[in-house]
C-alpha cells in the first residue's frame, strides 16, 4: 500500500464540514457512529487520504490525516492549555527543532508537552514535572494515545525542588507562580539557552520580568498574540463574528553565564 492509504491501526480525521469532525483510529471490523449516521472502518481501510467515505444514512465523509492541532484540542483537558496561536508562537522563537533538550513544568493536560515532543522528535526529548499525579496521568494518557509518550519523561515533582537534568536547550514555565521556578530552570539550561512563560495576567507578566532580570536572562520580552478568523466568500469577506478575546502572554528570555 502507498504512504497515503489508510491502513489498519492509523488515525484519521473523519471530516463532514467545518467544525464537525471526528478523531478515530481506524480498527478492523469496527464501525464510528456519528450523528450522520455510522461509518464502518473496513469501508476506509485500503483509502487514499483526501478521498470519502459514505455513512449509513449516505452523508460523505472526507478522510483526512490529523496533524498535531487536531490531536490537541481533541486531548482531555482537566487544566488550561496552550493553544496553537500561542505555540506557534513559542516554536519560532525558542528555536524547537529535531534534537532539542526541553525541561519543563508544570505538564498539565500535556497539550504543549505533546507539540513540543512532536517538534523535538526523533532524537530529541521534553522532560516535563508536574506536581500533581492527577493532572500527570491525564497528560501521559494524552501524549500515549497520539504516539508521543516515548519523546517525553515525564516527572511528578514540585520544580521549585530543582530540575534533575543540566544543559537544556529550551525552558518552558507554564504555571500560576512562574517567577518561583526561574532558579530551578535557571540551573537546568545551558548558556543562551532559550527560556519563555505563559502568563495568563498582566500581573504575573510583570512579575516574572523582573526575577528573570534579577536573575541574570538577557534579551527578556512578553508579547500577546491576537488572532481574529476572516470568513472568505466571494464579494463579501469580513471578519468572524466570533474570536478569542484572550489566552496568555508569552514571556522569553536567554540564559546569560
Ligand atoms: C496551566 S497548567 C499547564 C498546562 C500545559 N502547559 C498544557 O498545555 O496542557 C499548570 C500546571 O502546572 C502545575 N504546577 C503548578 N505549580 C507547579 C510546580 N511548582 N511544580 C510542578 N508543577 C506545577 C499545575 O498542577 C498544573 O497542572
């Protein structure tokens, strides 16, 4: 079979419009019920990616590869998570690539956790602490089910208590009192290594410029991302009624020696 037929096992996107999709893997014998009807997966297995599938009732399906976006929104999400503005955001600017050594805390829902190691992957690693066992396990079911699970090392600690690995690449502090784990990052990062913070207040922004100021980082900047949808139709383009008034704002800073 080529690369782009669906195989037994493979995650696909059954898509019948915007907004309505549904993220199964694909299981011999099985069938999907939807509210259009249910799709059976012997019907898919054998497809080119692109292509459809009909429903019981006779609705067409596309048949689409996910990509990471789709598998995060789709995660359990017992805490706030990043979302994709905010982490394209943060992969442009820590430099996330194949073969970066990433330490951070707290792992939450394992959304950021999942788009980094999926950056980082196949060589390089997210080491993610995380204090509360609850939140840990949601986020390692989360990372399991979309294959990510082997790039991650996942710790529940406190990451004020240090962080066990040295000469990281990348830092991310994605927690309520940021400014008290810059010491633990800190001694975890290799010079000029990249750190950034997700505030969700201006309030901690503040904070959390100052004690990476007083801690020595260099270069240290918060910027809000602001996302506004266009809906396109010919001769009459306009705005979205709807938009995302607020997520966080993203601190970065470098480690200065
Ligand atoms: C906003 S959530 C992180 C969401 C995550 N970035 C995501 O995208 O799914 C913050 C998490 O930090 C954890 N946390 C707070 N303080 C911590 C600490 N000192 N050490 C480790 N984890 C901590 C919380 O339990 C919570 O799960």
């Amino acid at each position: 079979m080529s690369d782009s037929a669906i195989n037994d096992n493979d995650l696909v996107l059954l898509y019948l419009k915007q907004h309505k999709s549904w993220l199964i893997r694909i299981k011999k014998g099985e069938k999907t019920h939807t509210h259009a009807g249910f799709i059976e997966h012997n019907a898919i297995i054998g497809k080119e990616f692109g292509s459809s599938v009909e429903s019981s009732t006779g609705k067409t399906f596309r048949l689409l590869k996910p990509t990471i976006a789709d598998f995060l929104m789709r995660f359990s999400r017992p805490t706030q998570v990043v979302y994709p503005k905010d982490l394209g955001m943060i992969a442009a600017w820590t430099g996330l690539s194949p073969g970066k050594i990433v330490v951070e805390s707290g792992t939450g829902s394992g959304a950021l956790t999942a788009f980094m190691a999926n950056l980082v992957r196949p060589n390089g690693h997210v080491y993610t602490y995380e204090i509360r066992e609850e939140f840990m396990e949601v986020a390692k079911k989360n990372l399991q089910k979309v294959g990510l699970l082997d790039y991650v090392t996942t710790t529940k600690k406190d990451a004020k208590e240090g962080i066990d690995i040295k000469d990281a690449d990348i830092a991310i502090i994605d927690v309520g009192d940021p400014w008290t784990l810059v010491e633990s990052f800190k001694n975890a990062l290799k010079g000029s290594g990249m750190l950034a913070t997700i505030s969700p207040t201006m309030n901690q922004a503040e904070k959390i410029t100052a004690e990476l100021l007083e801690k020595g980082f260099i270069d240290v900047w918060t910027v809000e991302l602001i996302s506004r949808e266009l809906e396109a139709r010919t001769g009459m383009t306009r705005p979205s009624m709807r938009m995302i008034g607020h997520t966080a704002y993203i601190t970065f800073a470098r480690k200065g020696v």
